[in-house]
C-alpha cells in the first residue's frame, strides 16, 4: 500500500528517500497549475472567501480522486488553503499577516524569511518555492496600487490594503534573490492611553504633549527605524481639535489620525519613461493651497524640510512630522544637511533661524537593544543665539542596567523647567497653578 504523505513527513522521508518536508508543496504547486487551468480566475477571485473555499474544495477533491491519491483530512484542507492564498492573497505570508503579534516580516530571498516579534527578530518556516513565485507576489502587492516593478524598475515602495508599508528590491540590485520588507500598523492603532500604559512614557510626558499639541507648537518626532515614530505621531493627533483640518503629506500611507477633517495625499515617484514625479515637496506647495490648518508630514527625507519649516512659521502652526535621526541635537543637523542638499542657497545663520524660529518641540523615540520602545527625550528648541539652536530638555529616559531576563531597567525622569508653560496657559492646554 502507497505511503500517505503525512507519513512521510511524519517519518521524514519522500518514497524515493528525498526530504519529506518539500511533498506536500510540490503536490500543492502542481494541484495548484491544474485548478489555475479549470477556472477563471478572475471571476473566482470576484467570490466571498467561504464561497472561494468551497469552490476550490470541490474542485481539489475531485483533482485528488482523479489522481488517485491518498490525501488526509488535514493535508487537503492545507492543499486548499495553499491555492486559496496562491489565487487570492500572497501566497506563504498569508498564514504570517493573520498573526497580530508580527510587525514585521522581513523576506530574504525565496528560502528565508524573518519576522519581529515583540521587538526580537526570529527565523519562520514559511518560504517561497523559488524567486519567480516571490516576484509573483511582490508584483501582486505592488500592482494594487498602480506601481510595477521589473528590472527596468527593480526598487518599489507600496502598501497593502491594510496600511501596512511594503517595500521590495529584485535582482539585479539584490544579488541574493528578490527582497521584500512589510511594516506591519495594528488595525486599531495604539492610541496615548496605550503608549502609557506599556510604558513608552510616562502620564506627565503624555500631558506635556497634549499640551504642546494644543497650544499649536510645531512637533518633530525624532527617531530610528522601527523606533514607534509613526504609532506616536498617530497617537498625537488624538489632542488636535476635531474643528481643525489637517492635511497629511507622505511617501506611502501609513498615517491613520484620529481626527474626522482629514485629507491624505501620497506623492508619487516617476513612471518608466522617467516622467510623473509627484514629490514630497510638491505636495507641500499644493497644501498650502487647500487651507490647511495643519500640515503632518510622514517623514522629511529631502528639500522638503524648507518647505515644511516655512509652513511652520507662515501661519500653520501645530504642523508635525517625524524624521530619522538618533538624538534631538542629531535631528536638528539633518535638518540643516537635508535643506542645504536640497540646493537652497542659505548661509549657516539663516539656516540656524529658520529652524530655531519654526520648531519647538522634537520627541526622541528609541527602540532599546531588548525590543522595548521608550520615548528618550523630550527636548524644547527655545530659538537662537550665537549662531546656533537653543534647547532645553525636559524629559529624559535614564537606563540602570538589566534584569535576569536580558529586559532593560530604566525610568523616565524630568529634567529641567520648561520654557512653553507661559505658551500652555496662555493657549488654555494648561492651567495655571493657584
């Protein structure tokens, strides 16, 4: 009698004596071809899940009875919901994006994948048969959103129905294989209650930008990759009134504020012929034009941190917007590097003045070396003097050592006086003691 395959994986063994683990795949991908070339697959895709589900159900079984295979229970439902994620999802990462505790899932090549889990990085077992079936997918994620990538255009951001960001590179640029990465942002968003709760800061650093929010001071979150920049830039605008209309520029939509009077705008990079650029910066000058109350900027990368800095200080105040930089002193020289790259003819001291004149708080977010992430400071920028930026930290995130568990020991601590206090209870954010 022939080996089911579940005993060969259970043994370890194919019949001819190969790796067990690659049987079930392959019958998937050749069941797969087969049911690609009895159905349309346009109009099943057009069907409900559990209808699809059925559908290929009936459709794989009586496959399975032609063939005459010997296929359990659990091997055919894993054979179904293998095609099912092939026709209508993105195939291996399907089973990995119904896990709420990945943010990110990281594809080196068709064999290797990593996730983030809790702030750690860890191997799955989920692969790609090979690098057309990962290019497949990548081109399946990105056609959604009107971009292409091929070797004429081997680098792509885009996002998934989610919000989730995606970007992937393929060869020639990746030497080793077709490489995605997806940012992963909760359906309900972490909101400020949560980022204290979790302990990101403390009760007193939520009230000092609620307060900084509301009395319309411009904000600038600071911070690495994966550091919670967006999380806390979301949870932000929570404080801003709901009577306000805010304008949000970004390079792909991840941002979900917590306002009603909302418009988003997504810039757009240039189609294969080079032309239909649709900048940062672009954006920006249309917003202006839409009487923002408010502009939020996903992240500054290039010139537009002029644009924005003069937005700031021509009637727009309260404007946010986040930036990759590893200290507030960090943050405020990659502001004067990007406007002087950008080609702005500017000396040394206007730069210094325009940027101590438009911002007034920048918010460091950091992801510790255990997965935690913490803001780390909280730093005002009091203006100018002596040809360069004064700040004036107020909230600071000190570490004591760590715990048997590798876990980091630290604690929030306030530092100095702040210098906006008159600006809170002038606004109403704050009352005045007494």
């Amino acid at each position: 009698m022939a080996m089911r395959i579940i005993d060969r994986l259970t043994t370890g063994q194919d019949g001819a004596g190969g790796p067990a683990g690659r049987n079930l795949d392959d019958l998937r991908r050749r069941l797969h071809q087969q049911v690609i070339d009895r159905i349309d697959v346009a109009a099943v895709a057009a069907l409900p899940r559990e209808q699809l589900r059925a559908r290929l159900r009936e459709i794989v079984e009586r496959l399975v009875q032609q063939e005459g295979l010997n296929l359990s229970g659990p091997e055919a439902e894993s054979v179904i919901v293998g095609i099912l994620d092939e026709i209508t999802g993105l195939g291996p990462l399907e089973v990995i994006l119904a896990d709420s505790t990945v943010s990110d899932i990281l594809v080196n090549g068709p064999a290797t994948i990593y996730v983030e889990r809790h702030g750690r990085l860890e191997q799955v077992d989920a692969r790609f048969r090979d690098d057309a079936h990962l290019i497949n997918t990548i081109s399946r994620i990105v056609g959604r959103v009107g971009r292409r990538i091929d070797e004429s255009s081997p680098m792509v951001d885009a996002r998934l129905p989610d919000g989730s960001r995606v970007n992937a590179i393929i060869p020639p640029l990746a030497l080793d294989g077709p490489a995605l990465s997806i940012r992963r942002f909760g359906a309900n968003p972490l909101n400020h209650k949560d980022l204290t709760r979790l302990g990101a800061l403390t009760p007193e650093m939520m009230n000092y930008l609620k307060a900084a929010v509301r009395s319309k001071c411009n904000v600038l979150i600071s911070g690495g990759t994966g550091a919670g920049k967006t999380t806390l830039l979301n949870a932000l605008s929570n404080f801003i009134p709901s009577s306000e209309r805010i304008i949000t520029l970004e390079d792909s939509a991840e941002l979900k504020l917590q306002q009603p009077h909302c418009v988003r705008l997504e810039s757009r990079p240039p189609n294969i012929e080079g032309r239909g650029s649709v900048t940062i910066g672009d954006l920006m000058k249309n917003a202006l034009r839409m009487r923002p109350d408010r502009i939020v900027v996903g992240e500054v990368r290039g010139g537009e941190a002029l644009d924005m800095l003069q937005a700031m200080n021509t009637g727009h105040e309260g404007s946010m917007g986040t930036l990759h930089a590893n200290t507030p002193d960090d943050a405020l020289q990659r502001l004067m590097t990007m406007i002087t790259m950008s080609g702005v003819k500017l000396s040394n001291e206007a730069l210094v003045q325009i940027i101590g004149r438009s911002l007034h708080v920048i918010v460091q977010a950091s992801r510790l070396p255990d997965g935690q992430r913490k803001i780390t400071s909280i730093t005002e920028v009091t203006g100018y003097e002596d040809g360069r930026i004064g700040t004036n930290e107020v909230f600071t995130y000190d570490q004591h050592g760590m715990d048997a568990d590798g876990r980091i020991l630290g604690e929030h601590r306030y530092t100095r006086e702040s210098v906006l206090l008159e600006r809170f209870y002038r606004a109403g954010a704050l009352k005045r003691p007494g």
